[in-house]
C-alpha cells in the first residue's frame, strides 16, 4: 500500500501543473519541480545542471523550503559524481540550503529526509543527518523515501541490520517512480555494508539496466563482480567508467581515498593490493 501511495503521488505531482492554472504560484513552482525531478533522475552532469536550475525557479515562485531541499541533494549528487569545479564553495551552498530548509520547512517529513539524506552523504558527523531521517519518519510513517533515508542513515552509523530490514521493506513495497534506480543504488549500499553482496550486486545491476549512464552503481558493480569471480563483468564496467567519468583510472579507483566508494572501502572490497583482481 505505501508503494502504491508514493507512485501515484509521484504520478500525480507530475499531473498537477497541466491540469491547473499556471498562473497560480504554486502551480508553477510544482512545474518547475517536475522538470527538474525528470532533469535530476538522468544523473548526469547536463541533466543535474538543468535540475539545479528547475529547482531555484521553483523556489522562485513559491519560497516553500521543500525546493531548496531538492537543489542541495542535486548539488550533493554533482560533488558525488564529481562534477563541480569548486568543491569547497559548492559544499557550503549545500549547508546554506540545507539550514534554509530546516528553517522554513523543518515539520516537513519529506523536506527532513531530504536534508538527511543529502548531509549523509557529505558529513563527517553522521549522527546529526540520522536524527534528522528520524524526526522525518516521525512525522509520517508512510513516506518512503524517509523510510529509504532512515536506511541509509542507519547504516552510516553502523546499525547494518536494522538498515537492511527497512531497506528490504522499501524494495518490497514496489516503488514505481523516476528514481527506482536511485532506490536500487541505496539498496545496494546497504547490502554491502551488511555483508549481502549478492543481494548488493543484483540490485546495483538493476540500477544499471534502469539508467545505463548512472555512474553511482557501476563504481559498486565494479568491486562487487570482481568479488564474485565475474571478472568479464567487472572489466565491462571498468571500460563503461572509462566513458562516463573523464578522469576515471583503475589507479584513482584503488589509491585514492577521495574518490567516492568508501562502502566498499569500508567493507574491505577495495585496497591497493587488490588490482589484479580486477584482472588489469
């Protein structure tokens, strides 16, 4: 039923600027949104950077903080994907954004989750993000992607178990919305952090045949295959990196503690020792 729910408002969200009057404030900052929800869903580096801009016209025409919280997660996505020229400016507008949702739309459960989700993935401190999704699931028991953040702020913390029952609950609810790909990816981190890698694989792969430019999961499938003895399939995502990501290297992949894979770094699937696992 709470997949059911969340379709067919996500569906409806999408509805709603066609079927009322534009002219109307909140009409055309639901429009807005709408176009930057399907720019965002892409996670490339056009797609984010027209999804940024979708959200601030939104929150242009109506300052409800719900916007600004949708342009700070798709910054996060960017410094994620690694698609910013300056790292340090871009992080504090997503703090800016963040506080600024709070302070306007601090009893939105979805603005919560929101702001949780995106600080998790860029906070050292990752208590304060978990209380956020929290406070979010409070607030409305039925909201997915806060039931989804709260999963992934519990596995931050390292509460794996707990984690992995609400992610699985989660995936069984069928979500059908523009970021199935996205739930397949945080499904897929959170198996890992568990020990259920090929659960992890298969729903990282799942996220791949969705949106076959999504870099997030490949980085994943690269290690998980490898660990598998699919060393074929490792290699294909290591060429399919090669195209996605300009600055992409095996090296960069195994040596460099910056670079966006400390699931697996955490889980001990990447270290320096392991390049000839990936039969290079």
């Amino acid at each position: 039923m709470q997949g059911f729910i969340h379709s067919a408002v996500s569906k409806l969200n999408h509805r709603l600027p066609f079927v009322f009057d534009l002219k109307r404030p909140e009409i055309a900052a639901a429009g807005f949104n709408s176009l930057g929800l399907k720019k965002l869903a892409r996670f490339d580096t056009e797609g984010l950077a027209d999804a940024k801009s979708y959200f601030e016209q939104a929150h242009n025409a109506d300052s409800n903080g719900i916007y600004l919280a949708w342009r700070a997660f798709a910054l996060m996505a960017e410094l994620i994907e690694g698609a910013v020229s300056d790292r340090e400016a871009q992080l504090e507008e997503v703090q800016q954004l963040t506080a600024n949702t709070l302070q306007k739309s601090g009893d939105n459960a979805f603005a919560l989750a929101l702001v949780s989700l995106t600080r998790i993935m860029l906070d050292d401190d990752l208590n304060a993000p978990a209380e956020l999704a929290e406070r979010a699931i409070k607030s409305n028991e039925d909201n997915i992607f806060a039931r989804q953040t709260l999963a992934v702020a519990h596995s931050a913390v390292g509460d794996t178990e707990k984690a992995y029952l609400l992610s699985k609950a989660c995936q069984q609810s069928n979500i059908q919305d523009d970021f199935s790909h996205l739930w397949d990816l945080y499904h897929a981190l959170v198996c890992i952090s568990s020990g259920r890698f090929e659960e992890a694989r298969v729903a990282a792969t799942r996220a791949t045949n969705t949106a076959s430019n999504f870099i997030a999961p490949r980085r994943q499938l690269i290690a998980l295959c490898a660990n598998a003895g699919d060393l074929e399939g490792a290699r294909t995502h290591l060429n399919v990196m090669r195209t996605l990501e300009h600055d992409f290297s095996l090296d960069r992949y195994l040596n460099d503690f910056d670079y966006p894979v400390l699931t697996l770094r955490n889980a001990g699937f990447i270290t320096p020792r392991k390049r000839d696992d990936f039969g290079e």
